[in-house]
C-alpha cells in the first residue's frame, strides 16, 4: 500500500501519491496528532477517522486499482480500517525505503504452511526504493508502538498517561479508572 510497480522497470516500486498521502497522515497523526490537540492519536482513532473519511483499506484500494491481489486478510473484507491495520502499516520497513523479505518460511512444498521467521534471518536491502516516510518520524512512530497505549472508549486519541505508568510490582503498563469524579490507575 503506497507503492506500485514502474511501468518500464516491472522490478521497481514508484510511490503511488493518492495512497501515500493517506500513509504519511497515518504516521503524522500517530506521532503527532491531527492538529486538533497536540498528542497522537491511536490506531483504533485513526482507522476510525479514515473509515469516516471514506478512505478504503489496504486491500479494497488494490481491488479498485483493478489489480490482481489476495491475502489471508483479505477473506472477510469490509474494506474499513481497523487498529490491527493501521499497526501493521507503522511497523512495516517499506516506508522508510527498506525491501523486507523472507518474513516467512514454507515448511514443505506439499503442506504449504508456513512458519515465522526470525527477524535476525530476514532479508532487508537499505534505499531499495524511494521512502514514502523520514527514518526519524518512523523510529518516533515505533517507539510509540512499543509502549502498551490503549483508546479510551470512544475517543479518538490516547490518555496523557497512557504508556508510560508502570506497575511498580509487575512492570505491566497501568490503565487508567474513572469513579465518582476521580481518576486513578491500577
């Protein structure tokens, strides 16, 4: 999503500008926000926000461009956004311009499962194509992904909080508790 394939070089991937003007909002508003308050917003709060939008999904976009794609995810297409969704796309290499492959391993020719792959054996080859987002605005999104955030019911944004409280016990991130006016965290 936000690549295609060069007409003249079949082997190369040029920007495709409509979807990735949709990725670099996505990180922009994870890490910075959608210009209404100054925090990032959620996965869960922008995959709402572009299904608001009217924005398709990764794999209705590739439909309606009239390619021939199919996926495991693909199954019980909707065509909205999802926080899963969302997340997979903040994770992924391609974006700052990086080619990941063999992620996955087929055990045999004659099961055809697959198996996962650590990432110390992947294959990534660095400026294999044009980064459709900064290194330093996909490392500010990764650190963010890292940290154990939750949307609070029907908002779009994260808790001020949300992420950096620890248990001191545990070590497991705390979430936060409303009661009879007051805010606590457990």
């Amino acid at each position: 999503y936000g690549y295609a394939k060069d007409p003249q070089n079949r082997n190369t991937l040029i920007i495709d500008e409509e979807a990735a003007r949709v990725v670099r909002d996505r990180f922009h508003w994870f890490v910075y926000g959608d210009g209404v308050t100054n925090q990032g917003m959620s996965k869960d709060g922008i995959g709402r926000k572009l299904n608001g939008m009217g924005i398709p999904n990764p794999s209705l976009y590739t439909k309606k461009q009239g390619l021939n794609f199919a996926s495991p995810h693909t199954r019980n297409n909707d065509g909205l956004w999802t926080g899963t969704v969302v997340g997979r796309i903040l994770k992924n290499r391609m974006y700052i311009g990086t080619m990941v492959q063999g992620r996955q391993r087929v055990i045999s020719y004659k099961v055809h499962s697959r198996k996962s792959v650590s990432e110390d054996e992947w294959y990534q080859v660095e400026n294999a194509h044009q980064a459709i987002v900064t290194e330093e605005l996909f490392r500010k999104a990764n650190e963010l992904h890292m940290k154990d955030t939750r949307t609070p019911p029907g908002q779009k944004r994260k808790y001020l909080f949300s992420g950096f409280l620890k248990c001191a016990d545990c070590g497991k991130s705390m979430t936060r508790r409303a009661s009879k006016n007051y805010v606590y965290y457990t």
